[in-house]
C-alpha cells in the first residue's frame, strides 16, 4: 500500500468527490471516498492567494494498491484536465 498526498488548486471539493467517484468510488462518511484497492481523505484548505487572486485548495490523501496506482493516476489526472479555469 503506498500513501501518497496531494495538493490540488483550483478545484472545489464537491468537484474532486464527482471525480473519484467518476473513476470507479464510492463517497463514505465525511470527505472519504472508497473505490477498489484505494482510499481517498479530502480536505478543504485554506484558499491559494497571490495579490488579489484567491483560489480554493483541497488536500487528497490517498492511500492506494501499488499495482494499481499508475491506471488510477492515469485516469484521475485526465479528469483533472479542466478547460475555462
């Protein structure tokens, strides 16, 4: 099992939640997503600021199968590609 985290800009935690559940997950209690061989813990953080511009953050932690973590990454990060900001 490897554990891995990561901080993603710019996208709302309902959002990310959609997304893993897109890819295979189901939500659980509190900001928990289950899919098979993972694990995810979501956390909203405090916004991302430069001069005036703010951004939300959400913090992933996932804790992942090590023989499925590259489709798993594969298949989150082509989610991730949002076009518009």
């Amino acid at each position: 099992m490897i554990v891995q985290v990561r901080e993603l800009r710019g996208l709302p935690l309902w959002l990310l939640k959609i997304y893993l559940c897109d890819i295979g997950g189901h939500e659980k209690h509190g900001d928990r997503v289950e899919g098979p061989g993972w694990c995810a813990h979501l956390a909203q953080m405090e916004d991302f600021q430069v001069g005036a511009v703010r951004v939300g953050q959400v913090r992933l932690r996932l804790e992942i199968d090590d023989d499925i973590l590259e489709e798993f990454t594969a298949a989150l990060d082509k989610k991730l590609l949002r076009a518009g900001g």
